[in-house]
C-alpha cells in the first residue's frame, strides 16, 4: 500500500512537482514539440485552478512545476469561483454551476487548489494528447508523480533556480534564458513570463522586508542575478567573475558559465527548507518524536546559508 501524499491544507503552500516517463533513464523521447505542447498545457490549465504557479521546466524526459497551492481560507467567494468555472467550461457542455450553489461551488473550490487533482488532469491531457500525436497507447509516466513541500523563504528560491537551471545543468544551454521550454527561457524570447504576476507576488514576498518595495522589474533582474552567481559559484570562478556575471545578468547580458552541481533533494527531498520548517512540518505527517530527533540533510548555499530535507539523501555528481 502506498504512502498518503503529504499535502499541507489548513495554510497555503509550496511544492515541487515532478514526474518522467516510464522505460530506460538514457530514453528522451520528448522533442520540441512534445515540450511545447506541456508547456501551453500547463498554462493553459493555470486559467482554471486557482493554484498559483512560479515556475516550469520541460527537458527530454520529465518536467519539473513549482506552484503555490492556497488553503481554503483564501478561495475567493463562491461568485468568483462559479465564474471562473463557467468561463473555462463554456455554457454549452452542461458543466456549468450555479453560483447560488454555495455546496457546488465550495466543493469545486477545493478542487481548483488540489495539486493532486491538477496533476491527474495535466498529466491525463498530455498523454492523451501524446498518444494521439505518437499513434501508440498505454501508459507513458514511470510512477505517480513527486511532490516536495517548499518553505516559502529562500528555499522557495533555491528550488526555483534548480528548476530553471535544470537545462543548463543538461548540457542544452549555457544560459537558462535560451532554453525555450522552461518559464524563465519563455520569459527572456517572448518578453513576457508564462506566470509572471504569480512569479513575482511569490518571490517578493519570500524575500520577506527586503521585497516590500521591489516592482516586478526589479525582481525579474534580481532573480537573473542570482541564477547567474549560482552558474558561476558552480562553476568555480573567482569572486570578482561571479560578481561581474551577476551585473551583466541583472543588466539582460548573458552568461556563459556552467552549472555543475546535480542534487536529489528538490525532487526527492520530501521536505525543503530550515531545519525547524523541516521539522515542524514532518511532525505533522509523522510520530513526533522520531521525527524530532531525525537528523536532516543539509546542503549548503552560495551565501553560506543553509537548507534542510526530511530524506537523507546520497550525494550525486
């Protein structure tokens, strides 16, 4: 018997969404158009949940989505929520709802924040889509999908970086920004992020005070900045190159170092974020006591930081 998924649903929060397709680790049998075809899914979804979604990446044999599930406390009203159903359904295919159905309208409420329901839905479409595409049928994921809980702090940034870095990472690209089939390579060759409101509202408010006052602009800049010192900090270079390649990313210049590092835990790491975030969240899906006592995975960050998750992980290179 599987485990339940650990899902947080009296407040708001993270994850990181995972899945790759069944058969041999080396297949890719995702093209361009396989990861374009995800990538307009994804967003085209985003139009009906009520999830908020920051960032996506599509390589040759699995995705990544980071997104923001909010709790029940923060739906809109029932008005909204019928209208926002009505509108995506359409009237004539007798999915509509009443909005004066308040039992209705809750229940497809909860529905619109379930990642797990979102999940079915995408994951369902695309293989519908591919199968048809391909002429084959059958299965096409390895298992069902993987979620990590993401504190909402500078773990939030930390998980996105790798998500969009994923490429890079690869071998595809030196710079996330030419890679088409991620958020962060749409935003830089269309001008226009996939979520970009969501992507800023989340990531000014995981920088806590120091955001209060950033546009969305200036966060953008911020968060080319960082994913230009994490590539160069992997990379091994020098302080004075890792700063200059920090300018040129906030100024829109691109960036030609490597990223090297690989890691397990955005994936499989169950949990990511401080040490207390890890434990307090773990001790409500487990027995407190074992899991207070547990000794956590630690990884270091660029800024000397560090952060936390539940799996002990072995090292990967």
């Amino acid at each position: 018997m599987r485990a339940a998924r650990r899902k947080l649903t009296e407040v708001g929060c993270y994850y990181h969404l995972m899945n790759r397709v069944a058969g041999e680790k080396s297949s890719l049998p995702f093209g361009d158009v396989d990861r374009e075809l995800g990538m307009k899914l994804v967003a085209h979804l985003s139009r009906y949940y009520l999830l908020e979604f920051v960032s996506m990446c599509w390589m040759g044999n699995h995705f990544h989505i980071v997104v923001y599930a909010p709790c029940e406390a923060e739906l809109p009203s029932t008005a909204e929520i019928a209208a926002r159903h009505n509108t995506y359904y359409g009237p004539r295919n007798g999915k509509t709802v009443d909005p004066r159905d308040d039992v209705s309208c809750a229940d497809i409420g909860r529905r619109m924040i379930d990642i797990s329901r979102f999940m079915k839905d995408f994951q369902q479409r695309f293989v519908h889509r591919f199968n048809r595409l391909y002429n084959r049928r059958g299965h096409l994921w390895a298992d069902r999908f993987k979620s990590t809980i993401i504190e909402g702090r500078e773990a939030l940034w930390t998980a996105v970086k790798y998500v969009e870095l994923n490429p890079v990472r690869a071998g595809l690209c030196a710079d996330p920004a030419d890679y088409r089939h991620s958020a962060w390579g749409w935003a830089k060759g269309s001008g226009q992020h996939p979520f970009e409101v969501d992507f800023c509202r989340h990531m000014r408010r995981s920088l806590g005070d120091e955001g209060a006052e950033l546009g969305d602009s200036e966060i953008m800049a911020m968060f080319a900045g960082e994913l230009a010192r994490t590539i160069a900090a992997e990379s091994g270079a020098a302080s004075e190159e890792i700063e200059s390649a920090v300018t040129k990313a906030e100024r829109g210049e691109s960036m030609p170092v490597r990223f090297l590092r690989r890691t397990r835990h955005f994936a499989d790491g169950g949990i990511l974020g401080s040490k207390a975030f890890v434990r307090e969240v773990a001790a409500k899906f487990r027995d407190d006591s074992p899991e207070r006592r547990k000794r956590f995975s630690r990884g270091s960050l660029d800024n000397g930081s560090a952060l936390y998750c539940l799996k002990r992980l072995r090292k990967t290179t």
